[in-house]
C-alpha cells in the first residue's frame, strides 16, 4: 500500500467497505493511496491538461497506421468490390461477420459494468466505468462498420432504416433478424452514448470549472450543461442514472441476443439453436471483460493509475471471466449433445466436421483459449498478478474470436450439399480491414485517454469513505 | 461586501469539506429555522434528499410514458407498413406477425424510453449550455460541499457565521444577486425560443410525415441518388480504364460457343439502317437446295406462326385471332425489297408489328431464310396459290406420323 498521505486541514479518506460483512474472505481496497477529495481531481484531471507523454505519441501512431491500413483495404474492397475477399458462394459470410460478431462481443462488457454492477451495487465498478464504457463505443463502432462495408455500396446504408423512399415506398422488412440487428446495434450505441455522456456531465464541469484557456472554457461550458453541482440536480440525476441502467440491462442482453438470432433462424446446420442467445450473450461477456481486462491493465500502467484500478479490480473481473467461461465452455459441449440428439445427419455431421475436420485447428484453438486456459485463474495467485491476467486475457481475446469465425465458416463451408463444399482463406485485404478496426478502436481510446477523464471522478469520490469522527 | 446593507442581502453560502459536516450543518439550519435553498456538492450526499426535503423525482413516470409512446410507435409502423401500406408476404408469415415484430419494438421502447428520461431529466433541471453557470461555487466540482440558506429575519450575518464556523464550515459568504446573475438569466431567457424549436421539432416531423397517407403514387419521388434506377452500361467495345486490355469485352471464358469470328453488324434498327443495308449487303449464301431446306427449316420454326407457311398471311395464329396482320410476304412490296433490306427487317424488327429475331436466329440462318423467301414468293408469282410443301424436307420436330 502507498504512504499514508495525511493533510493538516482535511480529514483523512479511509479505505472501506463492508464486503467482510458480506462474507468476502480477503478484501483488496477499492481505492488505494489514502486519497483526498483534491487529489482524486488533481490526478484524474491533470492527465487531460498536460501534453502527452512520448509513449503515448508512439501508440497513436501505431494505431493511427493501423487504421490507415484498415482505411486502404475499405477503399480497395468498395473500388474494385468485394472480390476482393476470399468469400465464394459457399462461404458467403466469413471474416467480416466474425469481426462484427466479435466486436459487439467486446462491447457488452463496458454496458454490463456500468449498468449490471451498478443495480447490483458493485462499488468497484466506479474506476473502471467510464473507461470500459468508452471501449463499448468505440467497439460498436468497430461492429458496425463491417456489415456496412459488407453490403458493397456503403453509401447506401440508410436503405437499411425504414424511410418513406422512393421504391414504392418499399418499406424494410421487419421481420428479419438482419434488421432487427440494425435496431439493437443503433440503440445500443445511442444509449451507450448517451449513459456515458450522462455519466460524464459532473466530470465535464470540473474541466469546465479548471479550464485555463477560452476556447477550453467555452467548449467544456457547452457539454457540461450548467453542471453546478445542486442537490436537487443530483438527485434528479441519480433517478435517471438508475432508469437508464434498468434500461440498459435488457438492453444488452437483447443485443447479442438478436445478433445470434441473425444465425439462429436459418436453417444452416450448426447454426439452428435454440442455445444461441445465452450462448452468445455469455460469451459476449467473456470476451468483453476479456478485453476491459487487457486495456485496464495497459491504461493502469501507461497512465500511473495503479491506485484506482487496483488488483481488487482485476481479481472481480477475471471471477467474472471463469463464470463465462465455464458457461461458454458448457454450450460447446451442449452443442455436441443436441448435434447427437436431434439425430440429423447434417447436423452430427457439422460438428464432426467442426471438431475433426479442415477447420479443427481453429477449433482446438477455441476450445483451449476459452476453456482450458482461463481455468487458471482458480488459482489466487494468477487472478492478482496483473502481467499473468494481462496474458489470459489476450488468450480470451485470441479464443472467442476463433469462436466467431468457427461457428460461421465451418458451419457453411460444409452444409447440405456435398457439391457445394468450399474452403475459405481471407485475402490480405480483409485481414488488413480486421487489423484497421483495431486501429480506429485504439485511436479513439486513446484520444479519449487524453481527453476527457478516464476515471468517473464524481463517483470515485463518492466510495472515498471519510473516517467517522 | 458586507458592509453592505441586510436588505438585498439575505442569503449566505457556507463551505465545507467533508459530505458529514455539511449533511449535519443543514440539520441543524433546518432546526434553527433557516430556510435552505440547496446543497452542492461534487457528488450525490445520501440523506440529503431527506434532509432538506425533496420528494422523490417524478422523473420514472416521464420515463415509463416515454417508453409507451416508443413501444406504439414501434408497433404501429411495424403493423402499418408490413400489412397495410405496402403489403408483402415474407416466407409466409402472416402480414402482421407479432413475434417478429417483438425485437424491433423492444429496442424502440428501449430508445425512447432512455432518450425521452434523459431530455427529461435537462429539462425539469435547466441543463443546457450554459457560459455563465449560476450559483457556482468554485470549488464544489473538486472537494468543497456547500450550502445555501437564506438568513432567517432578525438574524445577523455574524450569527450565521459563528454557527457554520462551529460546524466546521470553511468559509462562510454573503450573496449578492450581482448583475452577473441576471445575464446568466438574460441568457437563458435568449434560449428560450431555440428549446422551443426544439420542442416543436417532433410535431413538426409528425406534420411533415402527414402527406404520406395520401399520396400520388404514379408521380414519382424524388431521389437524390438514382443509386439502382441509373445503371452505368458499358457497351461492349468500349474503352475501360480499369478492366485488362483496356475495354470492356474481355475474353470469353473457356467453353464458350465461337460465333465463327463474324464482325458485328455495322447497323442500328430503323427504316433509313435498313434501306442502306438494302443498298449495302448482299447474301452471302447461293440458291442451292441444302440452303433451301435449311431456310425452310429455320422459317416454318420461326416466322411461318405469324407469316404463313406460304408467305401469305394464311395464319390460323395471328389473323384468325384477330390480331394485327403481319406484313404479306409475298406480295409486291416485298418482292421488290433488296436482299439487304429484309436481312435488316429479319435482324433489327419492322416498322411496326415486327420483333428482330436477330438474338434468336444465327446470321448465317437469316440469309437463308431471305433465300427461302424469296423461293416461296417465285412459287407465288404467278398467282398467289398454296404451293405443296416438298416432301424432301424433313419435318421440324419428330412427329409420330400418326395425324397426317
């Protein structure tokens, strides 16, 4: 633990909480470093009003160039079309719908935390909240972007939304999972967006209220809203922080939920579940905090915040990640069973096929990233030392996008007709568009880094505790 | 400052650091009777909201009549356009089926609910952009907690002071209703009419969305990208700057069936195209009876169901049905016709009635067609009587021989 940090005239913050009461065993302190009110917006805001440091200046620019990689290969897929990619008649939705998959995955994580944890109560959510939700954003973002590039002319992409047009007017067709997609995944974004730039308000008028420069003042005096910090705002506030986390929690769950069903109502073997939507959604969990997991760590040593992520942090999450795991883990198996059951040639014959077939490399990967590997963190050892969660969680990562692309390439690429079996390998264009959204998703976290408040400050100093007198 | 007289004077704000002191300070102006405008403070205090009296927010009602009206739109324009304005049966649903309708309209109320509490929530609190934020204590966004009370009549400033002092107040400060004060308001009375453009924006797209019940649809819509409607077609011998070879015909992929190397016709359709084939083209093909019968075979397949097996209109497919009578080919004008000219009609469509058969018969057939023509308006001549079909020719399709 960090040097008591006594001053004369303030109390002393005190680290507490009642877990020992709830039956926690050992208890990791929320917030470490003795902190008072003024250091807490002393360290959490003087990050956005300084230059950056050089490290950060080079992550930029590797993730900058990653995104210009990506932007290149959008261009050549819209310019020359989407020959470009290894898709062929069989496999006609390989790389592209595994990465959307993938990165909405990654951004249930950021809602579940803020929104889940917060009904739940689960105060540790507060350092790690607004980070995690910003990665929600920019994964959606992320999503969103390859079944736009998909449709070939993505300056059309607003046929997907019902308009009065002028084909009739041909009105979408509301009763396609594919739409229903377009709904969850745009109202995910604009509640996302919208429960964290709520979130942000208080935090927004501190930067207001340090604001050295006009400009800054001015731009800060727009977002924070008049933010003053009145009880009777806050209390309004807080009521609608509640609803809009009651709303987000449906919420998230809908929206994997409906992206499985994009699988799940067709009749591809391997693909018609009825397991799809828990299965998705825990393992869009998974990966989620998989990936909060592996930015935390980053952005806790990067930007000295090791006193408010702390490993108590850490360890919550990965107890989260062997929970899903354990679940996804179990629907692979499930899997196997209902293949076995249903008594269908096609279907026994896809998951032989998934397990023992051309693809069985990628589906060992999957199996041994998501559900051999994480059984470590059993051990207390691995669940508090950073460097080794940092490592499992790369393997999560690694694991539940093999998980996509499994479930999607080796359930078409060898359906009904034997005639019609194809390979898939993608083309350097679609593994430089897969590498280009880690790019746009790395730029904006770490603009966002140096930008506004990493640390929900308001709510950090709200579980600072003071010593009773 | 306080110098200042008591009258204009009469509210005061104490500081404090810590959320306790300040939750017991208004406690106890509660009890001492002072009337407590509010409490600042960088984060929610608990028990505040009893403290000084507030009820809660009604601000659940406003979220859940929010969610209603997106729960109806959703299912309304579900309902209205999958089965009433442009009904479409999609594998073979019933035109309104709820089930499917169910994810749309759970995220619709999702949205409205969340977007409506939030615009809720700036209104009811006066959240807008704001460059001159009243009431601001400059410390209450980093670690001071403050309270705001009005001095209670007969009262003094010192008094209040000594109270907060011995709760531990910071600092304790007369307010002013400066003039800075009023331009804050000033500011927000100016931004008054935009919150109500704002406001009246929905009504205004519901008023705009109106026309849509009656609408003229043989008149067109506007576009602002054809997109679809205007196709770019390259003919296929022109320049392409991206396809190899730079043109667009490319070679034929293997199996393709050769057109034995013929050079495309340098004609269009239309009367002046063909009277200069007339002029231009002659057939290729001699008088000889192996052009003959493959004339005759190609005819009676393709131009005898309207022209007549003789030539002369005698059909039972078209006249007798009332339709508009093809051309007569035997007769004069046709007989005076150059070789060219019906080689043309045959390929790009008569004047009138006539299709060109140009796709559909090879060239090399159409020439030997002209020739049949003319063989069948010779037997013609004299007078225009059914000549028997020459029993050499075999017939077109196998035929059981039974009928005739």
């Amino acid at each position: 633990m960090a040097p008591e940090n006594h001053t004369a005239t303030l109390p002393t913050p005190l680290l507490v909480e009642d877990e020992q009461e709830r039956g926690y065993g050992h208890v990791l302190p929320l917030i470490d470093g003795n902190k008072t009110y003024s250091q807490v917006t002393e360290e959490v805001f003087s990050t956005t009003e300084r230059m950056p440091p050089l490290k950060w200046w080079l992550a930029l620019s590797v993730s900058l160039s990653l995104f210009l990689l990506g932007a290149w290969a959008v261009t050549q897929t819209v310019t020359r079309g989407i020959g470009t990619w290894g898709l062929n008649r069989t496999v006609g939705w390989a790389f592209d719908i595994t990465n959307f998959v993938f990165w909405v995955g990654i951004g249930h994580a950021g809602t579940l935390i803020s929104a889940i944890l917060f009904l739940f109560r689960q105060r540790w959510r507060t350092s790690i909240n607004r980070a995690a939700e910003a990665m929600t954003i920019f994964a959606v973002m992320c999503a969103g972007t390859f079944p736009i590039i998909h449709m070939g002319r993505p300056w059309l992409a607003f046929w997907a939304t019902p308009y009065p047009n002028t084909r009739g007017p041909l009105w979408v067709n509301f009763k396609s999972p594919l739409l229903w997609d377009v709904f969850a995944i745009s109202t995910y974004f604009i509640i996302s967006l919208t429960f964290w730039y709520l979130g942000m308000v208080p935090d927004l008028a501190t930067m207001r209220d340090r604001a050295k420069t006009k400009i800054r003042k001015a731009i800060f005096s727009i977002f924070s809203l008049g933010w003053n910090g009145s009880n009777r705002t806050w209390s309004r506030y807080e009521t609608v922080y509640m609803l809009l986390a009651g709303l987000s929690t449906p919420l998230v769950i809908s929206v994997h939920t409906i992206v499985s069903m994009d699988f799940a109502t067709s009749v591809i073997p391997g693909w018609h579940a009825t397991i799809f939507p828990p299965y998705f959604v825990a393992g869009a969990v998974f990966s989620g905090f998989a990936m909060v997991l592996t930015l935390m760590i980053i952005a806790r040593n990067v930007m000295d915040l090791e006193e408010y992520i702390t490993v108590r942090h850490l360890e919550a999450m990965t107890k989260v990640i062997i929970a899903t795991g354990m679940i996804v883990g179990m629907a692979y198996g499930t899997e196997f069973f209902m293949a076995w059951y249903s008594g269908n040639d096609f279907e026994r014959y896809v998951f032989l096929n998934r397990a023992l077939g051309p693809f069985k490399w990628a589906y060992w990967s999957m199996v041994t990233c998501n559900v051999v590997i994480p059984q470590l963190f059993w051990i207390r050892k691995v669940r508090t030392t950073p460097w080794m969660i940092f490592i499992l969680s790369i393997f999560v990562n690694i694991g539940m996008w093999f998980e996509r692309f499994v479930i999607i390439v080796t359930s078409l690429h060898r359906d009904y007709l034997p005639s019609s079996w194809a390979m898939y390998t993608p083309t350097f264009v679609e593994v430089a568009i897969f590498l280009g959204s880690f790019g746009l998703f790395f730029t904006c976290f770490l603009i966002f880094t140096r930008l506004l408040p990493v640390i929900a400050a308001s709510e950090v100093k709200g579980v600072l505790k003071h010593e009773e007198h | 400052m306080r110098s200042t007289d008591a009258i204009t004077l009469t509210r005061f704000r104490a500081s404090f650091a810590d959320p306790h002191q300040l939750l017991e300070a208004v406690k106890r102006l509660k009890q001492e009777g002072y009337p407590v405008i509010d409490t600042y403070s960088p984060f929610p205090v608990h028990g505040m909201d009893e403290a000084i009296g507030l009820k809660p927010s009604r601000l659940p009602r406003a979220c859940l009549a929010f969610g209603l009206l997106g729960l109806a739109t959703a299912l309304g324009v579900q309902i209205w356009t999958s089965a009433y304005d442009y009904p479409l049966i999609v594998g073979g649903k019933p035109l309104i089926s709820l089930p499917a309708f169910i994810p749309v309209t759970f995220e619709l109320t999702v949205l409205l609910a969340g977007l409506g509490v939030v615009g809720s929530l700036f209104v009811a609190s006066g959240m807008r952009p704001k460059f001159k934020v009243p009431d601001l204590h400059p410390g209450v966004n980093d670690d001071r907690f403050v309270v705001a009370a009005e001095i209670q009549a007969g009262a003094s400033f010192a008094g209040v002071e000594a109270l907060m002092a011995g709760l531990g107040a910071l600092e304790t400060e007369l307010l002013v209703d400066d003039k800075k004060q009023q331009d804050a308001s000033l500011l927000d009375r100016e931004a008054k009419p935009l919150a109500f453009l704002l406001a009246a924006a929905p009504a205004m797209l519901v008023l705009a969305a109106l026309p849509l019940l009656n609408r003229n649809y043989l008149k067109r819509n506007l576009a602002w990208d054809g997109g679809m409607m205007a196709p770019v077609a390259y003919q296929a011998f022109d320049p392409h700057p991206s396809l190899p070879g730079g043109q667009v015909l490319q070679k034929p992929p293997a199996g393709t069936v050769s057109r034995k190397g013929l050079v495309p016709l340098s004609y269009g359709p239309g009367k002046a195209e063909a009277e200069r084939a007339g002029l231009e083209l002659k057939n290729p093909f001699q008088p000889s009876q192996e052009n003959f019968s493959r004339g005759k075979l190609v005819y009676d397949r393709s131009c005898a169901a309207c022209h007549g097996l003789d030539g002369d209109n005698n059909s039972s497919v078209i006249v007798a049905r009332g339709l508009l009578a093809p051309a007569i080919l035997v007769a004069p004008v046709v007989r005076n016709m150059p070789d060219g000219r019906i080689f043309h009609v045959t390929t790009f469509g008569g004047p009138e009635k006539m299709k060109g058969l140009g796709d559909l018969i090879s060239r090399e057939d159409r020439w030997k067609v002209v020739l049949y023509i003319r063989e069948l308006q010779k037997a013609a001549a004299p007078k225009s009587s059914p000549v028997p079909a020459p029993a050499n020719v075999p017939a077109p399709t196998p035929s059981t021989g039974a009928t005739s």
